[in-house]
C-alpha cells in the first residue's frame, strides 16, 4: 500500500515498483471509486458522500478489499496499491482487510512539504485551487496526528532515491 496526498509521488513510485517487484500489478482503488460514482444513484450518494469524496462511500471500502482479495487469488500476484487515504478509520478498514488476505502486506505513507506538493500538482498539470489541492492540507494533518504505517520522505530526493528507501524498508520488514 502507497499512501500520500495527491503529488506526494504514489502513482510515480508504483509505476517504477511494479517493474522493480516480481510478479506485481497496479491495483488503483481509485478505479473503484469512478465506477461506483458513475453507478449509485444520486440519492444514495447525497446520503453516504455529503463531501462528494467516493471514498465516503460504504461500498467503496468493501469492493476495494473484496477486488483485491479476487486479484490475489485468481492470480496469485503482488498488488501495488496506490491511493490517498487520510481517514484513518477507512485505512484501518483496507489494510486490515488486505492483511487478512496476505500477511505480506505494508502500508508506506509517501511525506512532502506542501510547498513540494503544491509544486509537483503544479508539473502535471493540475489547476491550481482544484480537488487535489484542496485535499493537501487535509492530508498533511491527518498522516502527522495518525499512523499510516512506514513514512518515506520524498522532499528533494529522486525517483530512484525513493524506489530504494521503500525497497530497502520492505527487506526490513
């Protein structure tokens, strides 16, 4: 699990990990999120998501861990899941849920300055005052008052720097 607030690095450092990890794929949670954003009716939605973050959705945490436990088992394979989770309660949910499907499952919080962030939402082309941005210091309070497993600092350090604290912290574990 890759936690972090949006332009902390996850999708970057997933995207390097899978060719770094035998026998890996890409599980993005957030694909769950979209589809039952495109499927629930608005009423539902109004009531469970007042927020309009599909992760508010009760569905959202089940299917997440239910979609994981089926990749796993029909493929026996490594998931690398990236995703921003910064209720502590919904982490809780999907990485004890993950955990009950294999034992070999930890949780990395990737960590930026706001400034860090702000500027890598800026690259990729973000609007600057959209959702994303909104979510940082949300994020940024939430992963310093909670345990989101194994942080790595990503502040001035390159891809490879990162792909290498993580892969030096798994053999740790």
């Amino acid at each position: 699990m890759i936690n972090g607030a949006f332009g902390a690095g996850k999708t970057t450092i997933a995207n390097r990990l899978v060719n770094e990890i035998e026998n890996s794929m890409i599980y993005d949670p957030e694909e769950i999120g979209y589809m039952l954003r495109n499927v629930i009716p608005i009423d539902i939605k109004r009531t469970e998501s007042v927020t309009g973050d599909f992760q508010d959705l009760d569905l959202w945490k089940e299917i997440t861990v239910d979609m994981g436990k089926k990749l796993i088992t029909k493929y026996n394979i490594n998931l690398i899941v990236p995703m921003t989770i910064r209720k502590i309660e919904y982490f809780h949910y999907i990485y004890n849920g993950f955990k009950s499907i294999d034992e070999q499952t930890y949780p990395f919080c990737l960590n930026a300055s706001k400034e860090t962030i702000y500027e890598r939402l800026r690259l990729r082309g973000e609007e600057e005052g959209n959702w994303c941005y909104q979510q940082t210091d949300k994020c940024l309070e939430a992963f310093n008052q909670s345990d989101f497993g194994e942080y790595i600092d990503t502040e001035r350090k390159s891809i490879d720097e990162i792909i290498q604290d993580l892969k030096g912290k798994l053999k740790h574990l």
